[in-house]
C-alpha cells in the first residue's frame, strides 16, 4: 500500500510467525536517480526510518493482542507473532489499518546524547588509514566525524549497537576486507555512511577512528542501553587525559 506522501509499505512473510513490514520510496528514487536496493531491501531514507519509528510507537501505544515482540531496523520492523492463534494475512490486515494513522503518530521528542572520544593512535588504529585513503587529514577526520548530529535508526548486531548515519560524504568508505577477531568495548568505527560504537570486545569489521569511555551496554537501565532508536548523537573529541578521568570515574 502506498502512504499519503509516496513511500510503499510493502508486506512479506519472514517465517512461519513472523512478518516484515518494509517502507520503500519508489517515487523518491525515479525522481533522484537513486539507486534501486537489491532484492528483498529497501533503500535506506530518513523518510523510511521515520515511519519505521511511527509504526513501532503505534503498536506500542495501541499493543495487537498475540504480537510478541517488535524488531525495528534502518526502513524495516519485523513483527513475531502467536502463530497459534494468528495468520500472517490476519495480522497484515490489522496492520494495514495501523498504517493508515501513520501521518496522525507524533514521536517523542529526541533525546540528544554526546558521546567523549579519544581519537587516534591505539583507540583508533584505522584514523591514519581512513585518512590517507580519504585524501584528508587526520585531524580533518576528526573534526568531519565530530561535526554530524546522528541518528540512532536501529540497535541491532549485539546489545546496545546503535547504528548511527549519517556519515559526511568525505568520511565514506568500506568496512574492513577482513574482520578483526577482537574488536575493544568502546571503539568508535566507520562503514560504508554509518557510524557506532562497539558495546563489548567483539569480532568487527567497521573501521575504528577512537574510543569512548562511555559504557553503551547499562543493564541498570529499561532499554539495556545508552542509546534508544530516534536518539539523537554527537561525539566529541578529548584527550587521553580525560579519557581516563572518566573510564575511571
């Protein structure tokens, strides 16, 4: 079904109980000459995301009973459902009537969050590379990564990744050929036009430009995590100084 201002939202079965809910924007792409996403994907917009978020706070605000949890992504929301006591075209006609109300969601107002970084030497051994490649400096870099307001379009990948984008253009450029087996809790790292921080000591192919002291993971906290969807971020830059005040604070 198409929206009032051109996106397709567009259905398909991803299991046995559970449903995609995908956001396109057909329009958008033949007016811009953007390119087409692959099969099965949609283009990443801000647009999308936006009604990503509206349609995750509508199920939240008004729950379809036998729905059991809700999984946002970049222009996507997966819905798992009771597949005992619901079809996917039971749920799919419901949800088509949510999407009607879409325009009517007012979403919460964003939190802003800046996040402390060290940029640089062993908190970010590919900011030489990224600038070398990037035909900047490196403190061309650091000023570029620290100048953008992000947005949090989706957690994902291990608890308390925020995919954040985007990217200034000047900064762009593809994950690493060969991923890192151990990548630090904290490290700040770039792929492709997004942007986030490692929660945990984990494998990871992103680039890392520095490291905050910052802890993403708060298991004392609702959401698990410093960061929610629709958050807004900015990082600034500080010493090593500083940085190791706060990691010890």
């Amino acid at each position: 079904m198409e929206t009032s201002r051109g996106e397709v939202a567009r259905f398909q079965y991803s299991s046995d109980q559970s449903l995609l809910v995908y956001f396109d924007e057909h329009v958008e792409q033949k007016k811009t000459g953007g390119a087409k996403a692959p099969p099965g994907q949609s283009r990443i917009t801000l647009r999308a995301n936006k009604n990503v978020r509206r349609l995750l706070r509508l199920l939240e605000l008004e729950p379809v009973p036998g729905v059991r949890n809700l999984h946002p992504a970049y222009c996507s929301l997966l819905i798992k459902f009771d597949a005992i006591g619901m079809r996917h075209q039971e749920l799919e006609a419901i949800l088509r009537k949510y999407l009607e109300r879409l325009e009517e969601v007012r979403l919460p107002e964003p939190r802003r969050v800046e996040i402390p970084v060290c940029y640089g030497g062993e908190f970010g051994p590919d900011l030489a590379e990224v600038s070398a490649r990037r035909g900047i400096t490196q403190a061309r870099a650091i000023e570029l990564h620290s100048s953008v307001e992000y947005l949090v379009y989706f957690l994902g990948f291990v608890p308390g990744f925020a995919y954040l984008g985007e990217l200034p253009e000047e900064l762009v450029i593809p994950r690493l050929a060969a991923p890192r087996k151990r990548v630090p809790a904290g490290s700040v790292g770039i792929a492709g036009n997004q942007t986030g921080v490692y929660p945990f000591a984990t494998p990871g192919g992103w680039r890392l430009l520095g490291c905050t002291p910052f802890k993403m993971f708060r298991a004392d906290s609702d959401g698990l995590s410093l960061l929610s969807i629709g958050d807004r971020v900015r990082f600034t830059p500080i010493s090593r100084e500083r940085f190791a005040t706060l990691e010890s604070a």
